[in-house]
C-alpha cells in the first residue's frame, strides 16, 4: 500500500529521533512492502527562524492532508525570551487545534527488562500498564483571556480554565471505549472539591457512564492520582484527565517506565477503531531536550514506539505494528540502552545506532 506522511521534527533532539523512526518506518515498508512517502516541514523554533511564524500554513495544510503527522520535538533555549511574541510551543498548539485532535493517547507500559531500571522499587510497577487518555485542545492551554498586563498595584496575569460538556463528553467517551477494549475499568480525574470546570467534568463524566455499563467508572482527584500513580500504578487501566492534569502526570507516570524517552504518544481527532483509519499526530511525550541535541545521545524508543502507534491507528496496520513493537522488545532483551535507560552489565548505544538495531529486527 501507499501512505502520504508528514514529518515535522522540529527542535533540538526532534530531528535526531524523527530520523530513527522513520528508518524503523522505511524498514517495516521494506519488509511488508508499503510505500511511504514523507514530506518533511518545519515546525516550532525551526519553523520561526526559517518562516517567523512557528506553524507556516502550508505545513498545516500539509499535515492536514497527510495519512498521519510523525512530528519530533519544539522549543529551546534560543527561543525561550518571556517578552518574545512567538515560541515554538504556539506551532505545536496550533497544530493540535489545526487538526481537531483533541484525544492524547499515552500508554505507560513497564518493559519486564527495564524493570530494575526506574527508580520506583520493582515489586510496585510490576505489570503497570495504563494508557491515559488527555483532553488536547482545552482547558488552560486555550481558555481566554490569557494575557499579562500592568496594574497600578504590579504586573498581573490570567490564564483561563474552560471546558463545555461538548468537549468533556467526547473525551470522556474516548476514555470509556479504550476501556472496554482494556480490563473495563476508567478512572476520570479532576479537582472536583475546588474546581466549576471539574464538577462539570465529575457530572458528564457519571452522565456517560450510563452507556458503559460493562466498564467500572471511578473519580480521582487529581491530587490523590499523582500519590496513588508512585504508591500503587498497578491500579490504573485507562485514565481520563483535562489537558493540564493530563501534561503533569503524563510526565510523573514516565517514571514508572524508566525514562521519559521510552513514552510515545498519538493524538487523534476521535476514537481508535479496529479497521478504521483516523489522521493524527505522532510523538514522544518528550520535549526537545535542547542540552543532548546534536550529540547523538537522545533514546529514539519513543518516537519508535510513536511510529508504531502510527501504523496502527492512521494507516490500518497493526501487524506491523506489532512488528516494531517486537523488534524494541528484542533489543532491549539483548541488552542494548541508551544512556537515560542504561544500567551496570548493559550495553551503551547513542540515538542512531538503537535505531539501526530495531530496524535490522523488524
Ligand atoms: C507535551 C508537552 C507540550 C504540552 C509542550 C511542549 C507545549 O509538554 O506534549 O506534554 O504541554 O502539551
Ligand atoms: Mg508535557
């Protein structure tokens, strides 16, 4: 078969592991004998230098009429000026609205071989695997007003938190679906005892509820959730949050799997469905790390493993899938770690050559 990709690599290490996943791309199109053809862009502090704008609209559009979007990282230090007008992380924002994704699939799975690797003791993340479902286009990151501006009394901001019941029924749905395809059970998290926007969230989150009868609904806060995800993760199946919630503990559950540089995520316009191709965007839940750019150093597992989620959920090929799955399996069963993953009798690879040793194992 044919595929239409965009890639939008963006900053620091995002060039670095979007390469290795399209190899772990072109290896799988190899084997299987699919075509795809990738047509890159820039996007974030790459996309400002080349363009002044951090999504140029014919990257949007691009990635709008693209099968899926493989996207790597954005933002950096050269971009970061507090007063500056745009930064890199606005590109990434607007792709997600561009796009209508409003669903951030992140599995958080423990690899039986790096178990020994995290610094959470192995007896409590043994046979974690959860996958949170983040609201993507809502909340503080697009409520307004969002501004700062002078007071006679000092400097003043606001971000806005909002969300209407539209927008938490079909990310709570989202929730419930994956669910009753996983162990039926949904935990929504909110801040229910201080929030308006989370006892909205708590009231359509229970309304819904009704149509997932076979699924066990329970409420967290959001508090309670991230003492609950180190003391007991084992806990959790699928977990629904608002965009903000869902940022902060995605980054805290990373732990659980060793390294931030082992979590992939998809981020899709409505539910995954078996033997229907939906567009989305694909990326590690890592930023660009801007400190290990350049030096070849950067785990590409999770853009990889991003690919993966790719094939499967936008192209309709869960075998490979499958496939790349296995291969990192595989090399991390052989023993071979980047340096965030790395541990004593281990072998030390960088970016590109983990890259070549699950594409030579697809
Ligand atoms: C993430 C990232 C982004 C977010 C940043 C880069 C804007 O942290 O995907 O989790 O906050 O959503
Ligand atoms: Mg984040």
């Amino acid at each position: 078969m044919q595929f239409n990709l965009a890639a939008v690599l963006g900053d620091g290490v995002g060039p670095e592991v979007g390469r290795e996943g399209i190899k772990v791309l072109q290896a799988v199109g190899k084997k299987y004998g699919h075509v795809f053809n990738i047509q890159h862009g820039p996007i974030g502090g790459a996309a400002i230098d080349a363009t002044s704008v951090p999504l140029p609209l014919d990257v949007l559009k691009n990635c709008k009429n693209a099968d899926a979007v493989l996207l790597g990282a954005v933002g950096g230090p050269k971009w970061d000026n507090p007063l500056g007008k745009v930064r890199p992380e606005d590109g990434l924002l607007a792709l997600r609205k561009g796009l209508g994704l409003f669903a951030n699939l992140r599995p958080v799975k423990v690899f039986p071989t790096l178990i020994d690797g995290s610094n959470i003791k192995p007896e409590i993340i043994k046979g974690v695997d959860l996958v949170f479902v983040r609201e993507l286009t809502g909340g503080l990151y697009f409520g307004r007003p969002k501004k700062q501006w002078r007071t006679p009394g000092g400097r003043r901001a606001v971000d806005t938190m909002s969300y209407s019941d539209k927008e938490i029924e079909r990310i709570v749905r989202v929730g419930f679906e994956l669910a009753r395809r996983r162990r039926r059970k949904l935990t929504s998290v909110d801040k229910a005892n201080v929030l308006e926007t989370s006892r909205l969230w708590r009231q359509v989150a229970t309304e819904v509820s009704a149509d997932y009868k076979d699924v066990e609904l329970d409420h967290m806060l959001v508090d309670a959730c991230s003492m609950r995800l180190i003391q007991n993760p084992a806990y959790f199946d699928v977990i629904v949050t608002e965009n903000t919630f869902g940022d902060i503990l995605t980054d805290e559950s990373s732990m659980l799997a060793g390294s931030m540089g082992m979590l992939p995520s998809a981020s899709l316009a409505g539910v995954p469905q078996e033997g229907v191709k939906i567009p989305g965007v694909y990326e590690p839940i890592h930023g660009s790390a801007p400190k290990r750019a350049g030096l070849n150093m950067a785990n590409p597992i999770a853009t990889i493993l991003s690919v993966a989620m790719m094939l499967r959920y936008s192209l309709g090929l869960p075998k490979e899938a499958q496939a790349i799955e296995d291969a990192v399996d595989k090399v991390l069963e052989e023993g071979y770690r980047t340096y965030d993953i790395m541990s004593e009798g281990k072998t030390k690879v960088g970016t590109k050559e983990m890259g070549d040793l699950v594409a030579e194992r697809v």
